[in-house]
C-alpha cells in the first residue's frame, strides 16, 4: 500500500519498506546505481529466508519457554477431513482386534453314520435324509464362528494422511506440547508422575525420537492413560484418545519428515515422468531432422 503527503509525492509504508531491504539484504550485496552501467551485482549464496507460516513454542520440563521452531506447512496446513480420521479410526480398531480362533464343527464335520434315518414315505413324519443336519440334535452348526482376522485394509497414502491430519487437529487446538528433550537420568516412575501433575494433564501421547532414551519409555509403562510412541508407530486414533499430544524438538523433526514423505515421492515421480516426457519429445524431434536431412 501507498501513502501520499502533499504535492502528490508516494512514500512506501515502513513494513513494505522492510520487507524489501531484508529481501535485497537476503539476494544480493548492491544494487548497480545511476552511471553504473555494465556492472553486475553481485548474488549472494544460500537459500532466502523464508517466514513460516505455522510456529510453536519450545518448553522445557518444568514448563518455561525456551524458543520458537518453526513447523512443517505441508503437515500442519491439511485441512480437518473428518471423513479421513474416521477411517482411521476404523482401521486401527479393527487391527487390535486381532484374530478369532473361535470354530464350530459343520455338518460335514460331525462323526456319524450317513444312513438315511427312515424311509421316505408311509412314516408319517417329516421326511429326513441325515442325522447330522443342523435341526438334530447332535448335529453340525449352521454359520457358525470361523478362526478369522478382523482387520481391515486401507491404504498407506491414506493412513499417513490422517496422521497428518490427527496432528493438526491437535495443533490447532493447543492440544500440542513441544519439550526441549524427553529424557531421564533414571527409569523412575515418578518423575513422570510429577511431570503430568506440574503440566495439570489427564492423559498423555508421548511422541519419542528414533531410538529413544529407554529410561522415559519404562518410566511411562506403569502409569494407565500414559502411552510412548515413535515417529514410525504414531497413529491417528492414538492422538485423537489422548488428551495432549507431546514431543521433542528432534522426534517433532523426525515426524514432519516421516509424514512427509509421500509427498515428495509423488511429487519426484511427477518430475521423473515430465524429465522422460521431454526427453521423448527431444529425441522424435532429432529423428525428424534427421529424416529431412537424408531427404535432402
């Protein structure tokens, strides 16, 4: 935006102003002024800073504010899918569920002679061609249980969105901690006590980095609605449970970088794919040339 003063003279607004001095601060050291014709300026190295869009505070253990780190937009920015989140609420249901060994034995199953138990006609009574028929007694179960899994499938695409969904949902609800480390002197449960009482939290999901200190993951297993989880094992129906969601500085890094990487291998697969395109199209257009010049 612009401001006038008197005599139609425009003067930039500070914060314009200051955006671009950081960016001619960021790109290059000058810029060629009057009479300076035929020199270059000269470009800096290194990317441009860059704002970014989502940031959290980074606290210690006894709760004080140490910085600021920046988060991912690619994870933080989805949109809140509820559709998605059920999904994979389902999906992680049905995979706890595990496998039923229940079974029951069928009429083929069942030992017993084969005989017809009476004739067909002149009886009187209803006409029956097996003692092992499901309406005896003694015989097969008709539908009954069979060992089986209930787990269900869905895709992986779609199980690494709804994590990424879980995850903003928590965000944005402040529901979000970030500490400066996850890490205990000795595997004391305790101090984990004292640390949820100090935080005033009711239930927890510890989000540790690979290969964990493994004095905090035992300090965390005697205590109910306390749970440790890595980057690889975190989980939409696990954050959406509990009432916040914790992590480190490094297993925050780790988590971002885990969630999103289908999204740059989709993304490398579309500029490997448009690469062999152009290479197509450059050869066909060497084999034309090619053809005219033998023409020729």
């Amino acid at each position: 935006a612009r401001s006038s003063f008197g005599h139609g003279v425009q003067v930039r607004s500070f914060a314009k102003r200051m955006t671009n001095r950081r960016t001619d601060l960021a790109v290059r050291k000058r810029r060629p002024g009057v009479g300076d014709e035929g020199m270059v300026a000269e470009v800096l190295e290194g990317t441009v800073y860059v704002e970014p869009s989502y940031e959290t505070w980074v606290h210690s253990m006894k709760g004080e504010k140490v910085s600021i780190v920046p988060l991912e937009t690619k994870v933080f920015d989805e949109d809140i899918r509820t559709d998605i989140l059920h999904r994979n609420v389902l999906y992680w249901q049905n995979k706890e569920r595990g496998w039923s060994n229940k079974r029951t034995l069928r009429r083929g199953e069942i030992s017993g002679t084969g005989k017809k138990p009476h004739k067909q006609k002149g009886t009187g009574r209803a006409r029956q061609g097996t003692k092992r028929a499901p309406h005896h007694r003694g015989g097969g179960k008709a539908h009954g249980p069979v060992p089986r899994s209930f787990e269900t499938k869905l895709n992986k695409k779609v199980r690494q969105l709804g994590n990424r969904i879980a995850l903003a949902a928590r965000f944005r609800e402040e529901n979000m901690v970030v500490l400066e480390e996850l890490k205990l002197k000795h595997p004391k449960t305790h101090a984990i006590n004292e640390l949820v009482k100090l935080w005033g939290w009711n239930s927890v999901l510890f989000v540790q980095e690979f290969e964990g200190d493994r004095n905090f993951e035992l300090a965390c297993k005697n205590i109910p609605e306390v749970e440790t989880v890595s980057p690889h094992t975190f989980n939409a129906k696990e954050a959406l449970l509990k009432e916040k969601v914790v992590l480190s500085v490094k297993s925050l890094e780790q988590i971002q970088n885990h969630l999103c990487k289908d999204i740059r291998s989709a993304r490398s697969a579309v500029v490997v794919e448009s690469e062999s395109v152009q290479e197509e199209e450059e050869l066909g257009g060497r084999e034309e040339v090619q053809q005219q010049e033998q023409m020729s």
